[in-house]
C-alpha cells in the first residue's frame, strides 16, 4: 500500500532541508573518519510527559512516513548547500544518493505512550540514520502535543461532537497537521479546506459576524445565509443581541432550523436561555454550537449545559499550554565498526540535570490486569519475558527503506479510543497528576 492507494498526495516536495546545519557536518564528520556507515539504533522517547498530563498520544506517524520517503537531496537542494559551503563536496555526492534503506519500528499511530517509552526506533547506517532527526521530532513534538490535547477534550466533551477550528491561530501549514492530529485525538471535523483535501477529514463552517455586519440589517443576513445554504445551517446569534438574534433566526429558518452558534458571553448561562427561547418557538430540534476560546476545562465545565457540539481554536493547536512533547532522539546502540557483520554495543549519554539515556535497543510491552487494564508500561532490553510475548507494542514501520506503516485516518482514529479504553479511568480526569501508570525497566 502506498500514498496514492490511500488518496494521499505523491507530489510531495523533498523533506531533506527539513534538518538542522549540524546533522550534515556531523555527517561530513563520520564520512571522513570512517565511522559513518556503522550500523546504529536511534530511539524516540521523552522523560516526562507535560506537567499535569497522564499520558500522551503518539501522533503524526503518517507524516513521519511520508516525510522519510521523500528525504532526498535534489539538485536543487544540493546547489543551496554547495553554495551556503554547508558541506564538503563528497559529503555533498554521498547525499546526491541518499535514500533512507535501513528500518523504523515504532508504536503505531492512535496508542499512548508514557515517560520513556521507546515511541520509534530508527535503525540503519550512523549517516541515513542521524539525518532524519531533527524533521522526526519535528513532526512527532508537534503532532502528538495537539493529539493529546485534543484527546483531553474529547474526553471532557463527553460524547458531543468537537470542530476544530484553529487554523487562523496557526502556521499554515501546522494548520493543517493539527487538524490531522485533532482528528486522531477524537475531533469529527475540522474547519480547514487543506486539511479536508489532503487527508479527507470532513469539513464544516457556515459564516461569521462579517457576514452580518455586510448586511443592513441581522434579518437580511439571516436570509442570504438560508437562501443560500437552506433551514439546516447554523445562524451566527451573537454579533448583536442573542435574544433577538434567536428570534429572527427562527422566524426565518423556521423550527427546522439546524444550528445556532454562540462564540460569546457567559456561555453556561446564554446556552440554557437559548436553549429554553429555542424550544419556546417550536425549534426543539435545533442545535446550539459554542466556541469562544475553549480548552478542555471550559468544556468541562459545560458538562451541564446543553449544548449540541464545540468549536476549538487556539488552544487546540497550541497543546493547550504544551505545544511540544519533549521528545528526543537519541543514539541508543552502534557497532564497533562499519562491518554489516560487528555486533551491536549499547550506549548512552551520561550527564547531570535529569538528561541521562538509558543505553541499548528496546522493546516495550504493556502489562494488563486481570481485567485487560493497563497497570504498567514495561521497557527494556533482551529477550523479551515470556509472560509479556506478544503483547509488544512496536510495529514495522518501514523495512530495508520500503514503507510498510501507512493506514486510513480512521483506523488510527479508532486505535486511540480503543487505547484509552484500556487505561485505567482516572486517566481521562483533568485535574493535575502525575502518568497514570508507571514506567518499569527490566
């Protein structure tokens, strides 16, 4: 299976400069002393999660796929850095050639992870290895954070449909990775065309107050937008007076009316009086949408009231106050020489302020009661024990350079409700603790 199998764009522009300056003299580096063509374990990980967090959600999978296979240095490319003098000339003809060839084994997309679980495993040559680290963690830092945010609110929405809407808060281009991630951490629809088109999430959106402020009056607008869009579109109610506003959206849609939205005011007390004026005038079936500035927080505190779906913007595209995961990627084990034959040596860096590694290739494995509920995330190197075979968590990403991970959307999507399902319930709490199961290392 590949993009084109599942509607994915293959025109893709070259991933390659999608890297820090060090990653290519580091190279130069190893190509001159002989060193680079060892055979060498890369692992992704994080030591903590956000603070508050009880777990995280491996996100971005997909892109990190699509962003390996099309790592290639083009002429183009190769012209910049001759002209920047990043690297030496055979540095520059060894990366004319480059395709990644080696293997990636990670946690697939949709599961949860915890503090050092090994989230994805990049083996091959020290030089095609060490050159995709800084676009992997780029991809997966930024993805998983709004995964895991938009996975808190979807728990706090209880079942009610979440939009995501914040692609004016963002780049972009993260504009349309985080609609991809929001949809993996629970959200049914996005605001943003590109994110639709590229990775075929629905999409949704009516008007907003410029669309009533053009008109001459609110009842005017009110009418354009049902001419136009039919009794089952959402009426914006909040530019003027809601109570009013309600009144003339019913008089003109009539009860069949599909929506109103409130992105405004107190929004516990305006749903309810909406709510009640709705059903007043017959309009029992009409939905009452809000946004305004939502976190998980502010969703849950509007458990009680009724409102039909939210929409989500800033604070969903920036991790509701962690944009990033912490993830690093770091050199777990390399041969001693360049022989396809040297056996592997772990290693790890050693240094005070929390930063250390812990060496060697890992599998992970997640331990469930009697009752198929996660109680521990168990890491380590080895043969795996004989209780945990079979239940390990990485799978095969890519073999000898051939991408063998991608998946639908929906598929990933289902795999994270079915993960949360299996932890333990105070995971899905807000309030502040710490991961709700603990990391063992055997």
């Amino acid at each position: 299976m590949n993009a084109a199998d599942l509607g994915l764009p293959v025109d893709v522009p070259s991933t390659a400069l999608f890297t820090d300056h060090y990653e290519l003299t580091m190279l130069q580096a190893a190509l001159r002393a002989g060193t680079a063509e060892r055979r060498s374990v890369f692992e992704v990980f994080t030591r903590r999660l956000p603070e508050g967090r009880r777990y995280g959600v491996v996100a971005g999978t997909g892109r990190v796929l699509d962003a390996v296979e099309n790592f290639r240095f083009d002429p183009g490319v190769i012209d910049f850095l001759r002209e920047r003098s990043v690297v030496d000339e055979p540095t520059l003809k060894w990366l004319a050639d480059y395709r990644f060839s080696g293997d990636i084994w990670g946690y697939p997309e949709g599961e949860v992870y915890f503090p050092g679980s090994p989230i994805l495993r990049v083996e091959g040559s020290f030089a095609e290895c060490v050159l995709l680290e800084t676009v992997i963690l780029s991809i997966l830092n930024h993805d998983s954070a709004i995964a895991a945010a938009a996975s808190r609110m979807t728990s706090a929405a209880g079942g009610r449909p979440l939009i995501e809407m914040g692609a004016r808060r963002t780049h972009e281009l993260a504009a349309v990775a985080a609609s991809r991630a929001a949809y993996v951490g629970g959200f049914t629809t996005t605001s943003d065309l590109a994110a639709g088109f590229r990775y075929d999430i629905p999409t949704v959106g009516t008007s907003a107050h410029a669309f009533t402020l053009l008109h001459d009056t609110e009842r005017d607008a009110f009418t354009a937008q049902v001419d136009a869009m039919g009794r089952g579109t959402t009426l914006l109610v909040d530019t003027y007076d809601v109570t009013e506003a309600v009144q003339l959206a019913v008089e003109v849609a009539g009860p069949e009316l599909g929506a109103v939205r409130i992105d405004s005011g107190d929004l516990l007390l305006v749903a309810h009086r909406v709510r009640q004026q709705l059903d007043e005038l017959g309009a029992t079936r009409t939905k009452i949408i809000v946004t305004s500035d939502l976190d998980e927080y502010a969703i849950a505190s509007l458990a009680a009231a009724p409102v039909d779906a939210y929409g989500v913007g800033t604070q969903l595209v920036t991790g509701s106050g962690h944009p990033t995961c912490s993830m690093v990627y770091k050199l777990v084990a390399r041969a001693k020489s360049a022989g396809a034959a040297a056996a592997l040596e772990p290693v790890a860096k050693r240094a005070l302020g929390g930063k250390t590694s812990k060496a060697g290739r890992k599998w992970a494995a997640r331990r469930l009661d009697q009752d198929g509920v996660a109680e521990a995330e168990v890491v380590g190197t080895g043969a795996v024990p004989r209780e945990l075979v079979g239940q390990e968590l990485a799978v095969e990403l890519v073999s000898g350079g051939r991408i063998l991970g991608r998946e639908p959307l929906d598929v990933v999507r289902e795999r994270h409700r079915a993960a949360l399902d299996r932890l333990p319930l105070s995971a899905t709490q807000l309030s502040r603790g710490e991961a709700v199961i603990p990391t063992e290392y055997v």
